[in-house]
C-alpha cells in the first residue's frame, strides 16, 4: 500500500508542475497528494496541501473537508508534540473557526461547530 500511495503522490504532484492553475484539476491532484501523505503518518506535508486547497481554489468541493482536516492534522501534531501546545491549541481553534465562517452549511462545519464547543466546555483548551 505504501509504494502505492507514494505513486500517486509523485503522479498527483506532476500533475500539480505541469497544470500549476489549472481550476479543478490541480485541486483534485492536490488533494490527492494531501490524503496520501495524511494516510503515510505525514501530517507536515498533508498539510502543506491541504493548505493550498483552501488558498488557491476556495471553491473546489472537498475544499470544506480540507480546511476540516487542517484542524485535525494540527490536533494530531499536537498530540505526537511535534509543535507546541498553546500554537497548535490556537491553529485548531483557528482552522474551526475558518470552517464555520467560509463554509457554514458544509457537514464538516457542523462537525467543527461540535469541536469547538467541547472546546469550549474544556476551558478553552483543544
């Protein structure tokens, strides 16, 4: 599974060079590269592209579930103390936020509404 995964990555991140703009397209490849590193425990480099979905092409459908899984992929990075308690705790509330104000009626935005509540039941703390 992993030689697979890292083939597509490498055919979804030629596509990315070739058609650096190209709408849709680019942001399918690059959204298959986000999921695959996520699926090969890189959660630096998913979130590189995650990233970029929701920057470059705001409008592209899985882009709510992208700007969702910024904020888990900070929880993860948390959790495994890759970045510091209190910046990931503020880019988890951050990247919640985000979801609910640019896609409010998305099904990942009821689940960031779910988070950040228990978040706030928890005094604060993701």
């Amino acid at each position: 599974v992993k030689g697979c995964l890292q083939k597509a990555i490498v055919k979804a991140e030629a596509v990315m060079a070739r058609f650096p703009m190209a709408g849709q397209i680019t942001a399918r490849a690059c959204d298959i590269a986000a999921q695959c590193y996520h699926t090969l425990g890189e959660p630096k480099k998913a979130l590189e592209y995650y990233e970029k979905i929701v920057s470059n092409w705001p409008d592209y459908e899985n882009a709510p579930e992208a700007q969702f899984m910024i904020g888990r992929t900070f929880e993860q990075l948390k959790r495994a103390k890759i970045i510091p308690e209190a910046d990931a705790n503020a880019r988890i509330r951050s990247a919640y936020e985000r979801l609910v104000t640019l896609y409010p009626n998305s099904p990942p935005a009821k689940a960031a509404r779910q988070r950040l509540t228990a978040y706030r039941n928890q005094g604060g703390r993701p």
